[in-house]
C-alpha cells in the first residue's frame, strides 16, 4: 500500500524522530483496534442463544470461509460424480432434492452395513422446484439453493452421533446456529436414530 522511499535521517534529526513516533502511535492504534474488534466479535457470540444442547463441540475459529463452524466440514472436491442414492421433494418449500455418496457410503448402502462406515459422506443438493411449462404438474429443477453435507468420523463427531455436518448457500458456509440445529433435527425421532441418523435409504 505504501511506497518505500530512501530517507537521510542524519540530515534532518527532527524528522525521524517525528516519524518513528508516528509510527509507534498508528502501530499501536491499529492493535488497539484489532483488539476492541475481537472483544467485541466474542462479546456479540456470548449473547446469541444456543439452538441445541450445549455440549455439542464448538470451534472458537474457522479455518477458512470454506468450512463449516463447529464441524469444520468442506463441500467435497468431485461430488457431482458420485452415485446417486436418493430423490426428494419438500412441497412446502417448494424443492427438490438429490442425494448423493461416495463410494463408502454407497456399498455400506447396497451391503446394509449400519451403522455407516468412518469416511462415508453424503451429499444432498437442493434446487427451487419449478413447473415444465407446457405440462400439468410437472416439475423441474431450477436454481440451486443449497447443499447439505454429513461425514462420518465416529470418534471426531462422538457427540453428534458420529456426523459433522455442513451447509452451504451460494458455496459459503451457514451460520453457526443453523449448523446446532443439524443434529437436533436428525435425532428427533426413533426412526433417524436406528438408521444411523441418516434420513435417506437407497432408491430401488
């Protein structure tokens, strides 16, 4: 931002002086700054209530806006390729929805190994519904709203049934309270927690 210049102090000795307390003074006003952001960042967190139970891991940092907050789970890289398990459609909000996995998750599917194996991850794509013009109740695909992703790493994830989860808008991160609201939802009812949380069984 700022260009270097030679400067002969020994020439003006007022000057330098005048310039190295300028200096200290912005230097410490920019850590002062720094600091009152951070308080006040951390401060802003305290007062927001918890969605879930407050023993449910959460990250004090993310490690980049890439990852979710409190699991730290990332879109992963090649998923459009992934085998499809599932359709589905939520009328009330006017969606559709395919669920995809990879490859350890799709045999633990065809193999009926629950629960799913460490590493077995899971894709759900959403897309605002929208009717096929010339056709009664026919619906297609529209613009992409939203992707959701569980990865299974029973030890890392131990108290959320072994998933971290990750949502995503416009390829960024929810929120974090959103993000403590995933495993309250897949634990709600009996059903979720005897398939291993997961809502999705494999289309025929």
């Amino acid at each position: 931002m700022f260009k270097h210049r030679k400067f002969h102090y020994g020439k003006f000795p007022g000057a330098a002086a005048v310039l190295i307390v300028t200096m200290q003074l912005f230097t410490a006003g920019c850590v002062a700054s720094r600091t009152d952001s951070l308080e006040d960042a951390v401060n802003e967190q305290e007062k927001t209530p918890a969605a879930v139970s407050n023993s449910i891991p959460v990250s004090a940092n993310h490690a980049d806006e890439s990852t979710s907050p409190i699991f730290g789970v990332s879109i992963p890289d090649g998923y459009r390729h992934w085998e499809l398990i599932s359709v589905s459609q939520d009328s009330g909000r006017n969606v559709l929805k395919g669920i995809l996995g990879n490859e350890l998750s799709t045999k633990a599917y065809q193999d009926k190994t629950i629960p799913f194996p460490d590493g077995s991850t899971l894709v759900k794509l959403t897309w605002k519904r929208e009717s096929l013009s010339g056709f009664e109740n026919v619906f297609v695909a529209g613009p992409s709203t939203m992707v959701e992703v569980m990865v299974k790493d029973s030890k890392k994830y131990a108290e959320t049934g072994g998933w971290g989860f990750g949502r995503f808008i416009d390829g960024k991160p929810a929120s974090e309270a959103q993000h403590k609201s995933c495993f309250e939802c897949h634990s709600r009812d009996a059903k979720f927690k005897n398939y291993d949380f997961v809502f999705t069984h494999r289309a025929p």
